[in-house]
C-alpha cells in the first residue's frame, strides 16, 4: 500500500512538473503578466500544450489565415459556424476608412471537424462582435449599430444591410460593444452591452432605452423594440441560457457567473446598486483573474452527467476554461469552483467566447495574443497581435461516434418537415432544441400548432414545456392549455 501510494504521489508530481513546463522558455507565473515573453506557435504547436481531463478531447476548427482575431461565435441550423473577427480591434477604423473587419461562415464537409471551406458572408464591418443567425442572413453588431445582414439571392454572401438598432455609443471605449447574442424562450434576442459606454437607443415603437456601462437588454429581431433587462455589472461578456429559461451571464470585472433577474441591479464600477432590485451574487471566487469572458453550460453539451450542472467561462489571463457547479436550493443558485475543464501551457491561449454547438461539443473562440489587458497594457503597444486567431472544439470523445450526421457541426435542420422539428424538440440536444425551436416559429408558423397543442399531452416534459413555449410564442395558448399543464411533474413545465 505504501509502494502504491508512493507511486500515486509522484505520478501527481510529475503531471504538476509537466503543466509547469516552459513553452518557449517562459515559467507558468508568466501567466500573469500582461505582456506575454513567449513568441506565438503554430496552432498545431499550440494543440499539444492543451490539458483536458481523461476522456476528452480537442480539436482545431479554423485558424489564421482563415480567420483573424475570433470575437463571437454562432453555429445556425444547417450546421454551419458564423465567426465575428476583428483587424481593427482595438481601435474602431476612422470615419474616412473603409473597415476591414468581416463575418465567415465555416463549413465542414467532410466530417473531419475541421474547417474546410470558409465564406466572407460580409466584410467592411467595424469590430463586430455580437451576431445571430437570422432567417437568410445574421443579426450582428458593428460600431455603431445592430444590423441585420441578408443574403437575399441564395448565393452564400450579404447582400443587403438594414439598421435595426443604433447608434450605440463607443466615444469612451471599444469595450462598450454588444456581445453574445441569444434568442431566448419568448422569441427575444438577448445581449450584453460592455464597458464605459453610454447608449441611448429606441426601437420602431419609438421606445427608448440607456445602456450605462454594464447592462444586458433584449430587442425584437425584426427591430420593432428594445428593452432593458438588468443594470449594474461592468463589462458583461457573455451568456447562456438553461432549460429552466434562467439567464446567465460572464462579467469581466465582477464575477463569472451571474443570474440575471428582470429589472435586477448588480454590483458595478463606482455606482451604487439602486437598493430596492439589487441582486446577490451567486458566487464570491474569481478564478485568480477578474478578466473573464464568455459562458457556456454542460448541460447543453453532450458532456458526461456529472457535468450537466456545470458552467464554463473563458479565463483570458490564466489561459484556462474554469469550471463551476450549478447548486439548486429552491430557487436559488450557488455557483461553486471544481476543477478546470482546459488549461495550455501556452500563455497566448486567450477563450474570450465558449458556445455549446448542437453537435454536443463545445466551441471556443482563441484570441490568441500576447496582449489581452485592455487599460492594463498601452492601446498602442506594438506586441498586439492583428493576424491570428484560432478556433478550438472540445469533446467528450464517446459522443462524437453518436452522431447520427457525417458532416457539419450539428445536422442541417433546415430540411426537416414540422413533424420531424417537433421530435427534436423531444430528443435533441438544448441546442437542437433552441434551433428546431426557432424554425417552428419563423418558418412554419401556424401548420406547426396542432403538433405542438397535441405535444402538450406527450409523456416527454421537453416536448411539452417546448410546446408550451412555441404556443404562447405564435399567440395560441389557450385557458385549457395552462389549465392541463398546471399540476405537471416536471419542474421545468
């Protein structure tokens, strides 16, 4: 048992001697400079520097020349992955410049996992980072305005650009951006708005909001509306939404994990919370970095089930994706630190975004960069790299031998019949779900209700809580319909 033990503690040494290697020569306490020491590697180079508990895996989806600098990622309902990527960060292109900033959409078509052909959908934006796809283009933020980007000919690239809210203000700070947009369970399109920045904006309603500093809000996709959802936090990057509908958030400067409440006020730079809608936090830790960016869930993932209450957050200074538990008590959630899900040996390795893909695998957008610090670090100091960037896809290796597709990053919805949307709404991953969702409603409408009123009655508490939700979306819930499901089981219905 002693010999046993004796060869337990030096495997644990070895494997902490080995995270604690230099690449190109510099130590892990690297890590916390904000000007990196090390020169960049290769992506290939960069793979081998990963660490990932046993079972997983990670694989390169895109890099440089294909892409630039990854802002936000969104993976649509044919399977494909749209990238904001950014030149000009961080500086916004003058007014007398034609901005080189662009969105792709990367295919894979081989099955293969990795990028093998990539599309300019646009370019001439201006440090895009929020998007979503949309119908026959992509809702996307580029300074200074909300845009809807469409591609009206079928041939793969924007045609038409509509302004659908703005101008947001960036005087102050290119952090004060709109970022990680998701469409929520009422049809909404959620966001945050960063740091420093004071925006007032109104919809086609004439409806008028102020964004300051760190807020989220929602607004309407067809740019009806705009609504504020909660003050307070600084520099909010980042969001998930769980089955429950509960809406969380990454903030840079005040926690990884915050539970947004409607109308709710958080702690923030400098300003007083209103007193009457402030919200705790559901957790006091920081990862040993307050620069944290992007939030995605294990339960949207295809990930083992003891991570279906785990949140990831992208930690840009320590190079590491963190890991939280969800802890339920009632209504109330705890957040509570467990072990790292990536950490690299290459202190370039900066996630500023994490989404869930329907596949089951989880995306991350690699700023990579010997710089990450905004205020810490000179605007203008000339380590800041413009040319690469990487896209990385971590995986519970069991799972991908599951996939019932051969190619793309999850199966191309968009052929499916009404009939065949509604058992994703059953089955699929919480992504499947959220896309056939959006489907359902944008595309079929009104043929879909007597599947989903008939849904309401399926022994599957997803298929009726998704019915429930698609009902009041079209203006179809009925009395008798609340009525039935009231006393349900599931909690989440």
């Amino acid at each position: 048992m002693c010999r046993r033990f004796s060869a337990l503690c030096l495997a644990v040494w070895l494997q902490g001697l080995l995270l604690l290697q230099p690449v190109n020569g510099q130590q892990a306490d690297g890590f916390s400079l904000g000007v990196r020491e090390t020169e960049p590697v290769s992506a290939a180079e960069q793979r081998g520097t990963f660490e990932l508990p046993q079972g997983f895996r990670i694989e390169l989806v895109a890099s440089e020349p294909e892409i630039a600098k990854p802002m936000n990622l969104a993976i649509d309902a044919r399977g494909r992955l749209w990238v904001s990527s950014s030149l000009e960060y961080p500086f916004a292109a003058a007014a007398d410049a034609v901005p080189r900033d662009t969105i792709r959409v990367l295919e894979d078509t081989d099955g293969d996992f990795r990028a093998d052909r990539s599309t300019v959908f646009a370019d001439g934006l201006n440090i895009p980072i929020g998007l979503l796809p949309w119908q026959d283009g992509v809702i996307c933020f580029s300074i200074p305005n909300i845009w809807l980007l469409r591609d009206t000919n079928g041939d793969g690239v924007c045609d038409s650009r509509q302004v659908l809210y703005g101008p947001f203000d960036t005087t102050r700070d290119t952090h004060g951006m709109c970022n990680a947009f998701r469409r929520g369970d009422d049809g909404w399109i959620y966001a945050c708005h960063g740091f420093n920045n004071r925006s007032e904006v109104a919809g086609r309603d004439g409806h008028r909001v102020v964004l300051t500093s760190g807020n989220t809000f929602r607004f309407r996709p067809d740019g009806s509306r705009i609504e504020l959802y909660t003050q307070g936090q600084v520099n909010p990057f980042g969001m998930a939404i769980d089955r429950l509908g509960d809406i969380y958030t990454a903030d840079c400067h005040t926690k990884p994990v915050t539970l947004l409440l409607p109308g709710g006020c958080y702690d923030s730079f400098g300003r007083p919370h209103d007193g009457l809608g402030y919200v705790p936090n559901v957790m006091d830790h920081l990862h040993g970095s307050t620069a944290i960016a992007a939030l995605a869930l294990g339960a949207e993932t295809m990930f083992p089930a003891e991570y279906s209450e785990s949140t990831f957050d992208g930690n840009v200074m320590t190079s590491r994706v963190n890991q939280n538990q969800l802890q339920r008590r009632g209504s109330s959630v705890r957040a509570v630190e467990r072990p790292d899900l990536v950490s690299s040996r290459d202190p370039w390795f900066r996630p500023v975004d994490l989404v869930a893909g329907p596949d089951g695998a989880l995306y991350v957008a690699d700023f990579y960069n010997r710089i990450i610090g905004h205020y810490e670090v000179d605007l203008k100091h000339p380590g800041r790299d413009r040319y690469r960037g990487r896209i990385w896809r971590v995986s519970w290796a069991a799972a991908d031998e599951q996939r019932s597709w051969k190619t793309g990053y999850g199966p191309d919805l968009t052929k499916q019949t009404s009939e065949q949307l509604v058992q994703v709404l059953s089955a699929g991953t919480l992504p499947q779900q959220r896309l056939a969702r959006d489907l359902l409603v944008d595309r079929h409408g009104a043929q879909a209700v007597p599947l989903l009123r008939a849904g309401l009655s399926s022994p599957s508490g997803q298929l009726r809580r998704n019915s429930l939700r698609l009902l009041s979306q079209l203006g179809e819930l009925q009395s008798a319909d609340l009525g039935q499901l009231l006393g349900d089981s599931d909690e989440t219905v």
